[in-house]
C-alpha cells in the first residue's frame, strides 16, 4: 500500500469534509514523516538489487589496466639486459688498409714497404669497471619491483579515494531523493490546509515549503555534479579503451565497459593493517614508526637506489687506474719488381693510457659520484619524515572522526529523530510552528548527511594509513578486506 498516496487522496477528500480536517492533517503528516516498516524494506530491496561496480572490483580493474605497471615491468627488463651487455668485453676492432703506397707510380711491387695490412685491436676497460658496472646495473634494476608496490598501493588509495568521493555523492542524493517526496506531500498539505481556512497553517508556510523544495532541488545539483566529476576522475583508473596497446593479455575477464558507471550501494568496511600500532595506550613512539616504514616499497626502492649510488663511487674510483688496448697487424708484401720474394710483416703492441692529471678529471668524478650519494640518502630521510607526519595527522584526523562517528550514532541523531517527532507532534496539535517542524526535518536530513560522510571520510583516512603500513611482503589488495556494510537507505 502506498501510503503517501493514500493520505494525499484523504487530503483531497478532506476539503470537502471540514469537520475531519484535524484528524487527517495530523494522519496524513503522520505518515509523511515517520518511515514505515514497508518503506524500510522495499528501501532494503531496492539496496539489494543495485547493481554497481564495488570498491574492491575497482581496484582490481584499475590495477589490471594500469599502464604505468606495464612500463616499469620494461624498464626492469630494459636494466636487466644492459647490465649483461656491460659485463662483455668491447667488441674487437679491425682494420685493413693499405701502407706505404709509392704516389709516382702506384706500384705495389716498387717499394719494399709497400703492404697489404690488416689488424686488430681490443680494449680492456680500466680495472673491474665491467663487473662493477654491471652490479650496478643489477642493483638499479632491483628498484622497479618495490617501486611497482608502491605504485599498487597509491593506485588502491587513490581509486578508493574517487570511489569514496563518488559513493558519499551518489548516497547523499539518494537520502535528498528520499526526503523531497515528503516535502513535497508537505507542501501539498500546507496548500490544502490554507485553502480551507483549517488550522494554524500561513501563507509564509507555504512560500518556506516551496522555499525548502528549491533550496534541496539545488543541494541534489551540486550533488549530481561532484557524484559525475568523481566518476569521470574514476573512469581515468578504469578506462581500458587503449589496453590492447600495451597490454598483451587483453582477455582478462576483469575488463569492464565504463561508460555509465554505476556504483555499489555497500560501503567497504576496510581494516587497518596494524591496527595495534592504534591501540598503544602510550602512544607511537617514532623509533617503533621509523621501524614499519622502513619496510615500505617506497623505502626499499630508494634504499636499492642508495645502493646503487655507493657502487657508483667504486666505480669512479676506477677512473684512477689505466685503460689498456691490444693491437696485432699483420703486413703482406708482393714480390719486388725482379720477381724476389718480399718477408710479411707482423706487429703487435699495447696501448694504455696514464691517469696522471686527476686533479680536473677524475678526482671531480669521484666527488661527484660520492655527492649524488648522499644526496639520495636524504632523499630517504625526507621520504621518511613525510610517511611519520603523515601518520601523525591522519591518526588525529581517524581518533576524531571515530569520536564523531560515536556521538553520532548513540546521541546526535536520535535527539534529532526526537526532536523533529516532538516539533511534528507540537504542529499537528495545533500547538507548533511550521517553520519549527520543517527546520526539525531539515536538521534530521543535514544529520543523516553528515553521519554518512562521516563513515565515508573515516574510511578514506584508513585507505590513506594502510597506504603507510603496506609492506613489500603484502599485495596491495590487502589494504581493502572483504567485509562490508549497508548503507544507503539506513535510518538511525
């Protein structure tokens, strides 16, 4: 039974039976602002049968199509085989040639130094360059795995960031959509009680009801607007349009069409990964943070970037020792111009160089290579003070938002129920103000509108602290778990 509809008709009916106005009003408002227990469980059913992308669907598909992951992966490859190429000797040189050409004549046979020569020659880089070049390599290479964690990490925070953002849109409207009906009925009751010249009701009450319905018809426009920005921010993490470039296995059945995307109406319960760092009665010390960030994907990565760097310094360092060079040739000569046998000739040397003036050339190099060093040792310290703060102010801004979330929930928004029964009950009993009632209404639906964002933003700050704590022994899809709550249409 509809039962709006039916105290919209007994409205109608009561304007040409006065004497029952007072008994339908109060009815009618009755039952346009107190949720019955069929309206909760077609609201249920309406829930349940949504059919949406959810948070962790999302995840997965942005990770998938990511083309950020697929180019690391090449780089790695790229790295991996530059460091075999540098531990091989240079290629061997040839030469061939002609020497001691007579330019009279053009003889061979005229001089006795005229030759045929060919000769080759191979270069021995300085020291152990080549090994140690080639571990650097190695080593440079071994970043991209922790790098590509990190990646997947911030891609899950950002991606449930959006998805986050869209979902608090999409269900603030569905609580807007769910009250203006009743504001509507209300203002119908308003004119329908004025035209009879029944009750208490004003012309100003009319004009604050239409008022209210503008005023939330605008509210569910800015909605629609940050609810369509979000996803269109979303669809950039989805948007598989141009996978089949750079993805070789495009059959993955996580492919979505994301034209139209459509959201779940469950709110992920995400889990803090070490939620025991939060339940310190002492407090987090910072030696116990610097501890788990050093177990970070975004530390390992500059760690083997360190690494890397230090055995740069060795590798300047053998710039001080000499590079040397193998020559053979070997000279053929024809016979002479009376048909005598001329000796081939055979030559071999060794070339190096001398390192002698360091003082421009090599001793800056080392300088150099040992200053790039530290400077990325303090790239470490500057990643690693921004993790602790970061932590520091999110865990504020997750204690408050749980103190919200509480007062909310057990004190807030039943006071407001209360408030708005009594102002609803003053009204109809001819005993309250309209204004009163529609702004006890109003207050009810700012409430359930802020309570909903809170449950979204504790669940964005949690999204952000797991991001911190992500180790390289996780996936990053830990950082969201399986559980989660209903919502959208959930009345306290």
């Amino acid at each position: 039974m509809n039962w709006r509809l039916m105290g919209k008709i007994q409205m109608n009916n009561a304007m040409s039976r006065p004497i029952n106005n007072r008994v339908i009003l109060r009815w009618t408002i009755i039952l346009l602002f107190n949720v019955s227990p069929l309206a909760a469980i077609a609201n249920e059913m309406t829930t349940s049968q949504l059919k949406g992308i959810e948070l962790k669907s999302a995840v997965q598909i942005a990770l998938i199509t990511d083309p950020w992951l697929v180019g690391s992966r090449h780089s790695q490859d790229a790295l991996e085989a530059l460091s075999i190429a540098a531990g091989a000797l240079p290629d061997p040189k040839v030469s061939l040639g002609i020497a001691n050409l007579p330019t009279d004549t053009f003889d061979v046979q005229q001089e006795a130094m005229t030759q045929s020569k060919i000769s080759v020659s191979q270069l021995f880089p300085r020291g152990d360059s080549r090994a140690i070049k080639k571990k650097q390599l190695e080593v440079m290479s071994a970043q991209y795995p922790y790098q590509r964690q990190d990646r997947e990490a911030k891609v899950v925070t950002t991606v449930s960031q959006l998805w986050l953002d869209a979902y608090k849109a999409q269900e603030s409207i569905a609580l807007i959509e769910q009250d203006r009906a009743l504001f509507e009925q209300l203002a119908d009751v308003a004119q329908a009680t004025y035209s009879s010249a029944f009750g208490r009701t004003r012309q100003q009450d009319i004009v604050r009801a239409d008022l209210e319905l503008t005023q939330l018809e605008d509210r569910l426009t800015l909605l629609k607007q940050q609810q369509e920005m979000s996803q269109e921010r979303l669809s950039e993490w989805l948007n598989d349009y141009f996978v089949d470039q750079y993805l070789k296995d495009t059959s993955s059945a996580s492919r979505k069409n994301i034209s139209g995307i459509a959201l779940a109406g469950n709110l992920p319960d995400i889990a803090l990964l070490k939620p025991e760092i939060f339940e310190r009665a002492t407090g987090v010390s910072q030696q116990l943070l610097a501890e788990n960030f050093m177990e970070h994907p975004s530390i390992k990565a500059l760690e083997q970037k360190i690494q890397a760097t230090n055995i740069g310094i060795e590798l300047a360092k053998q710039k001080y020792k000499p590079e040397w060079s193998v020559n053979a040739a070997y000279g053929y000569r024809d016979d002479d111009l009376l048909g005598r046998d001329r000796a081939d000739l055979f030559s071999f040397g060794v070339t190096f160089d001398l390192p002698i003036f360091a003082a421009n050339r090599q001793d800056k190099e080392l300088r150099a290579a040992t200053s790039q060093a530290e400077s990325v040792k303090t790239e470490k310290w500057l990643l690693l003070r921004k993790l602790m703060a970061s932590f520091e102010s999110l865990s504020v801004q997750l204690e408050r938002l749980n103190d919200r979330q509480k007062l909310y929930r057990s004190e807030l928004l039943p006071q407001m129920h209360i408030q708005a029964e009594a102002s609803l009950t003053a009204y109809t009993n001819d005993d309250g103000d309209f204004a009163e009632a529609v702004r006890a209404r109003i207050a009810v639906l700012n409430a359930e509108i802020e309570a909903l964002s809170i449950e979204v933003d504790r669940q964005k700050v949690i999204t952000q602290l797991n991001y911190l704590f992500v180790s390289q022994q996780q996936d990053a899809e830990k950082m969201l778990n399986e559980r989660s709550v209903a919502l959208k249409g959930k009345k306290q």
